[in-house]
C-alpha cells in the first residue's frame, strides 16, 4: 500500500468531525501526499473539550475495574488491526514495517499492562478517636499532545493512566503523522462513552490553544525542550498539571575491559534505531582510548551492513527522517561538521533525490564544544569520543543541559555501576540502552523534562492527592 484511498475524521464526542481546511501527510520516503486530514479550528477543540467535562462525572464515577476492562477492550481492538495500522504508520512515518506493526502490537501490551496497576488507598492514622487515609482522585480533562517519532506508542502511553484514573482526555497528534491516532480515535468510537476519548487534529497553534484552555486540566507532552519550555509558560496561566518528557543528549561510556566485538551491534541500534529518532538514543559515545581504534573500526564495519531505505521494502533496517525540518536540520549539522574538519569514517553523503533519507554518519573524536556533540541530532548523526579516566568521563557525560538516559558497557559491573549511579540522569542503562517497561517509572532530570511515566509514579501523574480525616466519636 503506498497511498491512503480512504478518509480521515476527528473523534469528538464519540463521533466523526471533519474541517473545512485540511492538512496534507507526506511519505517521508518519497515526500508524494498520501492523506489529508482535518485542520480543527478553535471551535472544534472547544467542543472536544466540552464533551470531556461533560463525560468527566461518570467516567470518574466508575470503578476502576471498570474503567480498566474498557482500555482493555480498547487494546484487543487496536491490536487486531496491527497490520493496517502499521502500514500506515510507516507511510505517514517512515519506519521500516515491521518495526512499525511491532510498535502497535507493543502498544497494545502496555496498554494492558498499565490497565492493571491500581493505586492504593492509604492509611496514614488508625487510632481509637482519630483515623486518616490518603486517597487520588482525577484531575478532570487531559490534554494529550503526542510526538511524531513514537506516535502509537507515545499517545498510549499518555492516553492509558489518564483513562484508568478517571480523566477523559483530549488527544493531539503531531502535524506530520497525524493518521494512527486519528485511526485510533474511530477504534475508540466503539468501546468508550462519548467524550471519553476524544482526537483532534492540526497544527502548533492547536497545542497553543490546549495550554491555555481554562477547561483542561492536564497536559501530558513529548517533544523538544525548547517546546517543552513553551508548553509550561502556556499552561501556568490556570496551574494546569503538567508531564514533560523533553529532548535527551544520551551519553554511552564503554569501559576498558569491554569487547567491542561483543557490544557494537546492541551500541549501534541504541544510536540508530528509528532513524536515531529516540529521545533516549546514545547521541554521544565515549569510549576508553585504550580499546578505542579497535571498537571505532568495528562500528564502522557493522554500519556499513545496515541498509538506509524505504520502509515499505522489507531489505530496509533505517528509514527516512519524518519531515523536512527536521531533515535540514540534520544536513546543515553534517554541513557544519564538514566545514568544521572534523574525521568522518561513515556516511556524511546525503545523494539528492526525493525522501528525507540521511546515512548512517559517524564522526571520529572531534572536540568537545562542537555542535556535533553539544547539539541533540535527532537524526543518524554519531560523534565517537576518546576518554582515558574515569572521573573525566563522568564529568564529560554530565556537561550537558540534558538528563534523560545513559548507559555503561564493561565487564566490570561493580565499576559500572559506580559510574552509572553518577550520572545525571533519570534512566541509566549498564550492557543495555532503550530497555523500557510500563512496570518502571521513566522520566527526565534538568531540562529533559518533569515528571515520570509508566509504574504506579507515572499513573499517579494524573492524580491529586486527597487526604481525608475522620474524628471517630
């Protein structure tokens, strides 16, 4: 399947909404138009989030034993049409296709998964004439706005703890890979009351007008840091809660003892994998002197096998960039890298032609204020660096703005875990990267974000506290 034939519809109140203007969706593989969907106006997400308020008394109102069996209805649902959804997600996206039908297929697990988390009631005093329990309660409406380079994934894993703990939700997609959230608004149409689960999509001033909307609640939202930012600013004009899951400049320190022949494969797809588009992707990687010729000339070997194309020929491993932004984005780094004299062994090439598609590009040792290591790439850009102590790796790793994920590689498992309890991060990885569940909290420090999702943590983000007291007569 390479274009769309079919028509997409917002999900408001339980119903298909269409628009007037509309946005177009490009195959990022061939950048051809394979869809247009709704542009919503103002009007449109002020009726969404009416019929969210309206439905918050009874949503709430259920058990959460309820509220859980319809999200798990919800993921039986979506995940019997994995392979539609994925095909259309690498159109819109660019993945290689089974990649992409994995993600809704994991999607739906974690789903499941969370739907089965409950929060506790706690007791906090049982005396003979006093007792106290704290309680969480729904915050009201959630407003959802959801990245393009996880876009099941991300949208489930906001849209689940929202919806088990009472919230009716407000979901926006990002401009540029608007179809599967759309799709899975019209799954939703069938399994949860009106209101319940509502879609919406457009542009960024539609995110604008979530932020500030006096009605919402919540706001749950993946993207940049400099976004980020933005996002809190808008939202503090009514204290709406909010979860922040920002930018990320990953670091990845392989120790000396570490077998590079061993390690390369599972280093590069923590780099590469999605098209290096994964805020908790190794976007610099440091690697002790002593083994470091050895482990640069492997990775090189091993990138050079990996195939870069469209991700509906199932010979492709890396597909495309999403969008042109964030392609010339990515080319003008390279550029700059070019211009700078920096060593490049792999890739550097980009060969004209339609498709967002950048090679795999790896840059050997160049110095440490250079916008090759100092920026978030978000595209298949590597800078290689050489280190030779450890109390300079570690500082090196921290210098950042960034807080989201690191990872260590070595036999020695007791200096591992020295240096990872040390690094400034909210996840931190030792033999592994990218390793993620719905049973352990993941967020950010400093300017990766605020917050946590997934585990009990997470779900609670959609909560407040309530402490209820009871003078016994």
């Amino acid at each position: 399947m390479n274009t769309v034939t079919r028509e997409f519809s917002m999900t408001i109140n339980g119903k298909g909404v269409t628009s007037e203007k509309t946005i177009k969706v490009l195959n990022p593989a061939t950048e051809e138009v394979v869809a247009q969907v709704p542009d919503a106006t103002q009007e449109d997400l002020n009726n969404a989030v009416r019929a969210a308020r309206e439905a918050f008394p009874k949503w709430a109102a259920l058990s959460v034993d309820e509220r859980a069996a319809k999200l798990e209805e919800f993921a039986d649902a979506f995940s019997k049409r994995s392979e539609e959804i994925g095909n259309l997600f690498t159109l819109e996206m660019g993945r290689p296709l089974q990649g992409a039908i994995g993600e809704v297929i994991g999607a739906a697990k974690t789903c499941k998964a969370l739907a089965q988390k409950r929060l506790p009631r706690e007791i906090l005093e049982d005396k003979e004439h006093h007792f106290v329990e704290k309680v969480h309660t729904p915050l009201g409406v959630a407003g959802l706005i959801v990245p393009w380079n996880f876009p099941v994934t991300l949208a489930i894993w906001k849209i689940t703890p929202a919806l088990l703990t009472g919230n009716p939700v407000v979901i926006k997609p990002a401009p540029t890979t608007p179809i599967t959230a759309l799709l899975l608004g019209e799954i939703a149409r069938d399994i949860f009351p009106p209101g319940v689960l509502n879609v919406v999509s457009g542009g960024n001033e539609l995110g604008q007008w979530m932020t500030e909307h006096p009605d919402i609640n919540k706001i749950s939202f993946t993207g940049s840091t400099a976004t980020g930012k933005k996002v809190m600013k808008s939202a503090s004009g009514t204290l709406k809660r909010v979860t922040l899951e920002l930018g990320g400049n990953d670091a990845a320190i392989v120790l000396e003892d570490a077998n590079p022949k061993e390690i390369v494969e599972p280093i590069f797809w923590a780099a590469f994998r999605n098209t290096a588009q994964v805020c908790i992707a190794t976007k610099r990687l440091f690697v002790h002197e002593k083994i470091y010729d050895e482990f640069l000339k492997e990775l090189v070997q091993f990138a050079k096998t990996v195939k870069v194309g469209n991700g509906l020929d199932p010979a492709s491993q890396i597909g495309p960039l999403q969008n042109k932004m964030q392609f010339e984005k990515v080319k003008d780094l390279i550029e700059d890298t070019k211009k700078s004299g920096f060593n490049i062994v792999c890739g550097g090439e980009i060969e004209e032609g339609n498709g967002y598609f950048i090679p795999v590009t790896i840059v050997d040792n160049p110095p440490e204020d250079s916008r090759v290591v100092v920026e978030e790439a978000f595209g298949p850009v590597l800078p290689v660096l050489k280190y030779s102590d450890y109390e300079e790796v570690i500082a090196r790793a921290n210098n950042t703005e960034y807080g989201l994920g690191g990872s260590v590689w070595g036999n020695d498992l007791d200096r591992a875990r020295s240096i990872a309890e040390r690094l400034d991060t909210g996840t931190v990885w030792i033999n592994e990267a990218q390793v993620l569940s719905p049973h352990f909290p993941f967020g950010g420090h400093k300017q990766s974000g605020i917050g946590v999702e997934h585990s009990l943590d997470g779900i609670a983000e959609y909560t407040n506290t309530k402490t209820i007291m009871v003078k016994k007569k």
